[in-house]
C-alpha cells in the first residue's frame, strides 16, 4: 500500500523516536528518583573536612580522639 511511496518508513520512525524519547525520559526520572545517597559516617565528614583543607592536623586528631572515645 504506502510502501512505495514512503509514508509507512517516515511514520515508522517517528514512533520509534517517541519510545526512545519516552525511554530516556523514563530511565533519567528512575536513576534520578530512586538513587540511593549513602549517608556519611561522623568519620567519613572529618577525613573530607581534613582532605580538603578545612580544618588543620591539630584538630583532626583531637576531633578524632573525641569520635574514637565515643
């Protein structure tokens, strides 16, 4: 029927582009939504705060004497 005259193939790919854009949208909102965040340690937030330079050797160790009594 409309083989030959290329109404079939143009439309085909149309709505193979609506379900990969329907597809992407829906793994984007999935990743995106349901993305489990891990929680950081009291440990984790003074060795960060250490690396990158907020706080000095000095008050690492003592803040680490203080997690480590606890």
């Amino acid at each position: 029927m409309h083989y030959h005259d290329g109404h079939f193939w143009g439309m085909h790919f149309v709505w193979w582009g609506i379900w990969i854009v329907v597809g992407v949208c829906f793994f984007i909102f999935y990743s995106s939504f349901f993305q489990v965040t891990k929680k950081e340690s009291p440990m984790d937030i003074l060795k960060r705060r250490f690396a990158e330079g907020e706080i000095t050797k000095e008050e690492y160790e003592e803040a680490k004497k203080v997690l480590k009594s606890k």
